[in-house]
C-alpha cells in the first residue's frame, strides 16, 4: 500500500514522457503536492488498487490505451467516480477540449503549459471538488485552520491538534453543514484501505472535541442514527475559505 505523508494532498501523475513526467514531479512537490508518477493507463490502474489519489494528472496520447479511455474507465467505476482529473495533451482544438470535459476530465491543460498554471489549474480543481486540500485558511465560529502551516486557532489562541484530529477537522470545515457516516469519514481522512474499525472515529470525535475545547466542542456535531457534520450553529458567519 503507498502511504501518503501527512497534510499533503496526493498527486496520480499518468505520463508515459519521462521528461514532462520529472517536471511534474518536481513542480507538484514544490507546490506542497505529493506526486505519484505511472506512465501507462494499466500501470495507473495497479497503484489506484492500493490507493485513491487526491486528483489524477491524465496525459491523453498514453501508450496502449489513451488517457482519455483511462477518464472514461475512472468515471464509470464506483470507487473512483468522484476522483477529480485533470487531463494533459498537446491537443489544443476546440473539438478536442469539448471532448475531454464531455469524456469526464474536470478540467483540460494544453502543452506547454507554465509550473505556475498547472499549480493554479490543480488548486482551481480541487477547490470546486476536493475542498478540503485547498491551501489557505478555514475558518468556522472561533476555530481558525492554516492549511499552510498546519496551525489551528481558536479566537486567536493556538491549540495543539494531532495530525488525525488536524485533518479530521479540517474535512468537516471544508464541508460545512453536510453529514458523513463513520465509513464516508474513514474513508476520506484516514483513506479508502486503512482497515480499521469504524468506531475508531467517535473515539478520534471525543478527543476533537476536548482540543477545541468548551468555546468550539459544539462545532463538531452528532447526527444520531447518521453520523458527523460541522454545524454552523456557534458561528456567527459560517464557515469560509479563503485560498491562498
């Protein structure tokens, strides 16, 4: 199984170009990404069997089958529907854009393109689908989160989180308002082949709500019978992101 390192949103680079594949790698780790390079469909698909990446970079002219088949493949199976993908392709026509969104990429990158429009291009992608990887500040009630520096605040005050409750937090604030089941939460804070038991997360919700403290406890709430939610009840303006 590959393990991504904490706090760091993990980056499925499909490119069979070695060269185009090392600028990726090292404009991504720069970026605050983790890459994880294959340069084939069939090799992509033996690493999404030990890990779901964060979003999926898809150059379309891939050996064997082409990176758009790959697209249409991920979209029509269930665990990696909601996968953002973002296609790469040399392919600048109208016709051929229109045929990569309509073949389910999220967004579309025509070669050559600049470190700072792909970084932008990735960031724009996971703001719409992956919220909570967007860098920046999350802010809900008193409780302040730096995507960036991995700091929490409440009112002003920094509390110590571990990286479990850090990331746990930080899911729900970058999806206020909506209830996840313990599996849902599993699955996208600890990952989709962690195996353990789902009361693992009230255990990890108790410890959360004792780092908030009394001013914040009340933001994580229980929906009984459901599940979890960030409640926009403490706060006085919701929650906001604000992307750096």
């Amino acid at each position: 199984m590959i393990k991504s390192s904490p706090g760091l949103p993990l980056v499925l680079v499909v490119e069979d170009d070695k060269g185009i594949q090392e600028l990726l790698r090292f404009t991504l780790g720069r970026g605050g990404y983790q890459p994880l390079c294959a340069d084939s469909a069939e090799h992509a698909e033996t690493l999404l069997r030990d890990t779901l990446p964060d979003i999926v970079l898809i150059d379309w002219m891939l050996p064997g089958r082409s990176g758009l088949a790959l697209t249409g493949r991920l979209r029509n199976e269930a665990r990696t529907r909601g996968l953002p993908i973002i296609l790469l392709t040399a392919r600048g026509e109208e016709a051929d854009r229109v045929a990569g969104l309509e073949g389910g990429a999220d967004d579309y990158i025509v070669k050559p393109f600049s470190p700072k429009e792909l970084l932008a291009r990735v960031q724009a992608v996971l703001r719409r689908c992956a919220p909570e990887y967007v860098k920046g500040t999350l802010s809900a009630g008193p409780v302040e989160l730096d995507t960036v520096s991995h700091e929490a605040h409440i009112e002003g005050r920094r509390i110590t989180l571990t990286p479990t409750e850090f990331r746990l937090l930080r899911f729900l604030m970058a999806n206020p308002g909506r209830v996840y089941t313990r599996q849902q939460l599993l699955d996208n804070v600890w990952g989709d082949h962690v195996y353990i038991e789902d009361r693992t997360v009230d255990i990890h919700i108790r410890r959360l709500r004792v780092a908030l403290g009394p001013s914040a406890e009340q933001l994580v709430e229980t929906v009984r019978g459901a599940g979890y939610k960030l409640s926009g009840r403490p706060a006085s303006t919701g929650s906001k992101l604000t992307a750096s």
